[in-house]
C-alpha cells in the first residue's frame, strides 16, 4: 500500500532524511521505533505532505505523491495523527470528532468511534481540555478514524501517559488493526510498539538501520540494549 524510497528531506541545510526506505502493506501494522530526534516525526510529516521532501519517491497504492498537497493526501486516505494528540481545547468532545470528518469520511461514522472508546462516549459533552492525558489521545485517534482512513499515521501515542494508559492505548491499536486498519506506529516505546506490530524498521540519525519482522527484532541484541534497557 505505502513505498517509500530513498526518501530525503531537510530542514534548511541540516538533513533530516538520509535515503529512508520502508514499505506497508494493506492491514499490516509496521511500527517505526528509535530515539528522541532519530527522524520518526519528519518522516510520517513527510509521508502526509506537511514537511517538503527532496529526493526519493513516496507511492501510495501506486500513485506517486510527490505533487500532492496534504489536503490531496488526506482525501486519499493517508491521515496522521500528530506527536502531542493537538485536541481543540475549548470544544466539546462530540465537536473535536466532528471535525475530523469535515475534509474526509462521514459523520455516520461517530456512534462507531464513539462506541470504540467509551470514556469518549461518556464525556462527549465535555470540554476536550477537560479530559486527561489518555483520553485525550483516544480522543485524537478517533478525530482521525472519523475521517474512515485508508492509512493510519500514528505519532508518539504513548508520550506522557502512565503505564496503565499505555496498555490501554495500545490495546485500542491493536483492536484497529485486527478491525483491518493499515497502521504506521512510531513510538519511542519500542517494547511495546513491536509487541504489537507484525513488522518494524529502526531509525537512528534520519536512516533505517534495521528492519525485520516485530519478533526478531524484539529479540535482537542491538535494538535490546540500545532500545529496551536489556
């Protein structure tokens, strides 16, 4: 479903992709683990037309999307789900879904998302700034699900939650890819990304530097001392 190849991308003179390849095939859910400032966030930002690239080629189901603007991307089904969840504080829960249905999908899709987190349901009233770290990240992936995306572009959904939250979100995701959602994850929780995931690349300084299938890679001794404290 998703090529990417020899992709490059800078941030003024500094590089930020150096020839990163990775490829995602319809329902699989591949996870993109490294640390802090490897390249995860410019790539899935690259992938979904908000950051420029400048050499290699992007296709989705074949199509390329090098002249493609984000918007284009996003009716074709490529929806990301940003670092920091980025929730519309001052409006409601409902209103936040609601949205995510203006450019892509349908708002016949809220009692599913709605029925997919029951925090959501119970809270859909309520003010998103309200709402905790955890829902708040539920929230902003069922945002992304109004919009019934082709290709799930998943960023740090981990980042501040506490364990249980963690488990919890995972979980979610799980669920979304055994429903035949197709998932790029990036988190910096690789034990659990590649827990979940059927296939995995390792990023370090904007280049792949392993790839494998979820379970070799989760065994392997490199990404075990660098990634999971082993």
């Amino acid at each position: 479903m998703l090529e990417v190849d020899a992709l490059e991308s800078r941030y003024g003179r500094i590089p930020a992709l150096s020839g990163v390849s990775l490829r995602v095939g319809a329902g699989e859910l591949v996870a993109l683990v490294g640390a802090n400032g490897a390249g995860k966030t410019t790539l899935l930002r690259v992938i979904s037309g908000i950051q420029s690239a400048c050499g290699g080629a992007i296709r989705f189901e074949g199509q390329d999307l090098a002249r493609l603007t984000a918007r284009e991307r996003l009716r074709l089904g490529i929806v990301q789900v940003p670092e920091g969840r980025q929730v519309f504080a001052p409006l409601s829960v409902e209103d936040n879904l609601r949205l995510g249905a203006f450019a892509r999908g349908s708002q016949d899709a809220l009692p599913d998302v709605l029925d997919m987190f029951p925090a959501l349901k119970q809270k859909r009233h309520e003010l998103a700034g309200n709402l905790s770290g955890g829902q708040q990240q539920m929230l902003a992936i069922g945002r992304a699900l109004m919009t019934q995306p082709r290709l799930l572009l998943l960023d740090e959904p981990s980042m501040g939650l506490a364990p249980r939250l963690v488990a919890e979100i995972f979980a979610r995701i799980a669920s979304l890819k055994s429903a035949g959602t197709t998932i790029l994850l990036v988190d910096q929780n690789a034990r659990a990304a590649l827990g979940i995931a059927e296939r995995g690349y390792v990023m370090e300084t904007g280049r792949i530097a392993l790839e494998g299938s979820a379970h070799d890679l989760l065994h392997d001794s490199q990404v075990q001392q660098a990634y999971l404290g082993l």
